[in-house]
C-alpha cells in the first residue's frame, strides 16, 4: 500500500505577497527561514489526533536538524472557518506550504485563500474531491486498499465477493471501488449489505448476508476500532465460518484491537510494510512517553518532505515537479 498524492497543478511560482506581516522569530539566525504551516485540531473532539500530528511533526523538525526550518502550528479546532483563518493567518505570516488540514470539509475551506496566494498545501484527507488546484493529498485512500486487497484475493484464487457497508459516504466510496475492482478482474460481487454502526444496526443486516453464504467465498468488513469489533463476530454468529469464507479488510484494520479479534484471525487487508513505522512508534514513544496516533506518521511524512524540498528561493520552492517527481518519497508509511 502506498499513501496517495492526487494533483492538479497550481501556478509554479507565488504571485507577489506582502513581505511586511512575515513572521521572523528572533531566536532562528538565518534571516529569511522556510516557513511551513501546520493546520491541525488542537482543540475540540480531535484534539487528540492533532496533537499527536504536530508531536509528530515537531520530531521530524528535530531528527532533519534544519536550522532555516520555522514551524507554525495553527489550530482549526476541526472547524472549516478555523481551518480558513489559521490559512489565512499563516499565509500572511509568510507559509511557503501548508501542512493539512485533517478533514475535507476544513481542507476545502483552505484551498481558496490558499490558491489565490499560491502556497500548496498537502492535506490529509482520505476524500480525493477535495485535492486539486493546488491541493495535494498525503493520506491513506480506502480506494487504494480496494484495489490492492481485491488484487490479492482475485490472485489467491477469489472471484466471489461479498460486502458489509457501512450506511455513510465512507460506504458508498468503498461499495464503487469495490464494484469496478471486482468486474476488472473478472470477479463477481455476489451481495452487499449495509449497516448503521449500533449492535441493532448490524444484526439483521449481518443476518442476511450469512442467508447467501453459499454464493460467496470472500467477505469484505472495511471498518476499525470499536466498529469492527461489534461487526466481525456476527457473521460466526450466524455461521459464516472464516476458514471457509476468507474474511478482508481495508487500513482501518491497521490497529491492535483488530489484530486481538478472533474472527479476524488469518483475514487480509492492505496497509503499508509496519518496519519503518514501529521505528517511528519507537522513537516518538521515547520522546513523548505515548504512543503516536495511528495518522501522526502523516505529519511526520509531510514534515520531513517539506525540510527535503526547502532548498531555492522564495516562490520557487514545492513546485509542482519537485511535489509530483515520478520515484516519489521514501516514508514512515513506504513510497508516497
């Protein structure tokens, strides 16, 4: 699996800004510092995640060592006028690129004033209608876990599929990409159904899916956390076998929780090589005494490329050949 960068090009150089509202801290020694905006929930129900992501950030700031490196937190509290103020401020503050933000209705709040001013900004949404225009996507796309784990099921002999969904837009995105992935590879979707996530929500739903369990050897569960643990049991409930039907998963199954599911044992789901990221858990453990955030390696991803590609002058850095180069960037999470 690798995280996605989905691209329309912006302008390749900055229109002309006003210079005089340019934060300069007196502590940094070079006169002219690369700027790099981080919009991020400090604040509201997200809190959490976006502290982990700027502690994430902070640490690839100081592993890279870039003494012209100046990173401006802004919170957007999760909130997409939030998240269009701190763009606004940092732009005025003088970001060269901004750092998310972390959902698609906040991401589309910025891409405005961020595109009027030429600053790119790399977002980590999972939803690709918001990337565009100068608005470039590091995140992990559940289309692209369709894909890779609908190629392996289809390569290890799998050509029956089933599905439970969930009633969102989550649903719906994974229910197309696995349609087309399935008719491309010349398998079949045998039969779907979709659940609200409450115990009441999946059971009659789970009901019927196993009813057609003779018309499907694949099972596909694309939830995480607390969800699928209420999910993945109910089918054996209703005498779905798992050595029988094989069941899969997208990246949300990337999580301890998942792994200790004992319907889920020897199941599948696409999520990238864990080496580079159980350093990464590692070192962010030792120096912030909590485990980082599943996403936090996100932001230290986008972090370390900023400090990569922050050579050149004003208004020529993060073009859009340095930002799209065809090898991509190694990362915590593989090649992006």
């Amino acid at each position: 699996h690798q995280p996605d960068v989905s691209i329309t090009p912006p302008p390749q150089t900055m229109p002309q800004r006003n210079t005089a509202g340019f934060l300069r801290p007196r502590h940094l020694d070079v006169a002219e510092p690369v700027r790099v905006a981080l919009l991020v929930p400090l604040s509201g129900q997200a809190a959490s995640v976006g502290q982990a992501m700027l502690d994430a950030a902070q640490l690839a700031l100081f592993e890279f060592d870039d003494p012209n490196i100046l990173l401006m937190p802004k919170d957007t509290a999760g909130n997409p006028d939030k998240a269009a103020a701190g763009a606004r401020e940092a732009i005025t503050e003088g970001a060269d690129i901004i750092l998310g933000p972390l959902f698609a209705s906040s991401v589309s709040a910025v891409a405005g004033p961020a595109q009027l001013s030429g600053v790119p900004v790399i977002a980590f949404s999972t939803d690709r209608n918001v990337a565009g225009g100068g608005v470039y996507l590091l995140s992990f796309l559940p289309e692209e876990d369709i894909e890779r784990i609908v190629d392996f099921a289809v390569l290890e002999g799998h050509l029956r599929f089933a599905a439970m969904l969930p009633q969102n837009e989550y649903g719906q995105r994974v229910r197309t990409q696995l349609t087309q992935a399935v008719t491309a590879r010349g398998a079949q979707l045998a039969a779907t159904e979709t659940y609200t996530p409450t115990t009441d929500g999946m059971l009659a739903p789970a009901e019927r899916l196993a009813k057609l369990k003779a018309d499907y050897d694949i099972v596909l569960l694309p939830a995480g956390g607390t969800e699928l643990q209420g999910l993945a049991p109910l089918l054996p409930y209703y005498d779905v076998d798992p050595r029988q039907v094989k069941f899969i998963g997208t990246g949300l199954w990337d999580d301890p929780s998942a792994l200790r599911e004992p319907a889920l044992v020897g199941g599948w789901f696409a999520a990238p090589p864990p080496e580079a990221r159980t350093a990464f858990q590692g070192r962010f453990e030792r120096v912030y005494g909590t485990k980082p955030h599943r996403i936090a390696s996100l932001a230290y991803d986008a972090m370390s490329l900023s400090i990569a590609l922050s050579g050149g002058t004003p208004g020529q850095r993060y073009t859009v050949s340095e930002l799209t180069a065809d090898d991509g960037f190694a990362g915590i999470d593989g090649v992006f």
